[in-house]
C-alpha cells in the first residue's frame, strides 16, 4: 500500500460537479492518496492509517491526532504506475477494484477509529481533487 499525503489549508473532492468529500481545516489537515496493490492486507491498510494519524507533519512538529486535524481519503491507483518502459505506464502493480475498495476503506475507517475526522472522495469515479498544499509538505508512505 502507498499513501502519498500532503499537508493542506483546504480540500475538496467533487464528482459530476458534486461535493463527495471536503474538510475544513482549522487550520490545517491532511490528504492521503491511497494506492492498493495486490499483496496489501487488512493489517497493512491500519498500520498506515496508524502512521497517518501520528505522523507529525503540522505546524510545531504536531500530528493529526495532536490538533484532531480533518483527513481526506481518496483512493488512487495510479501511485502503482510502472514507468519503466516506453512512455505508456503499466497498471499491473494496482490491486483490481474488488480488491482495493475494501483497503481502502480499511484506511479510512481505521483512521475514524483512531478519533479522525475523514472524509472520502468516490472508488472508481473520475473525481476532480482540490486542495491548497501548505508548505508544501507531500510525503510517500509504503507498508
């Protein structure tokens, strides 16, 4: 599993022109984009979510679970992309939907047990994210 999450000031996911998932960060929270590949688990999906929550990536070295910082979830297969060859990428590295949709919800309802506030974009739809990265600050997680 990787979960690419940035530090923002705002967030919104939005699907045919309707809001999905929004936080209101006071004054910042976090996006994770979450990739699920084939050999990911139950196990691996809380363990990140885990790391998430304690990661202290806000303002004075504080994590989400210090400040109850909000958490956009949106899954995205496309951190698996293999680039190595030629100029169209290989998506064979993602698990398939039925697959990573319950990972994905592993992540988001593990983080909601830990006291997170999250909200989540829509599996399988062309969603438009938007978000004001504060600093910036994006790292890559794997489990």
């Amino acid at each position: 599993m990787r979960v690419l999450v940035q530090r923002v000031s705002a967030a919104q996911v939005t699907v045919d022109g309707r809001t999905v998932g929004r936080i209101e960060p006071n004054p910042q929270g976090l996006v994770t984009l979450v990739g699920v590949t084939h050999d990911d688990t139950e196990a691996t999906a809380q363990a990140l979510a885990d790391k998430v929550w304690r990661l202290r990536i806000l303002e004075g070295e504080r994590a989400a679970a210090d400040l109850h910082a909000p958490i956009l979830v949106v899954s995205q297969f496309t951190l698996y992309a293999d680039t190595a060859k030629g100029r169209r990428p290989s998506w064979s590295a993602a698990a398939p939907g039925p697959v990573a949709e319950p990972l994905v919800e592993t992540f988001a309802r593990a983080l909601r047990e830990l006291g997170a506030t999250v909200a989540t974009g829509q599996f399988g739809a062309h969603m438009q994210v938007e978000l004001v990265n504060d600093g910036p600050v994006t790292l890559l997680l794997e489990g």
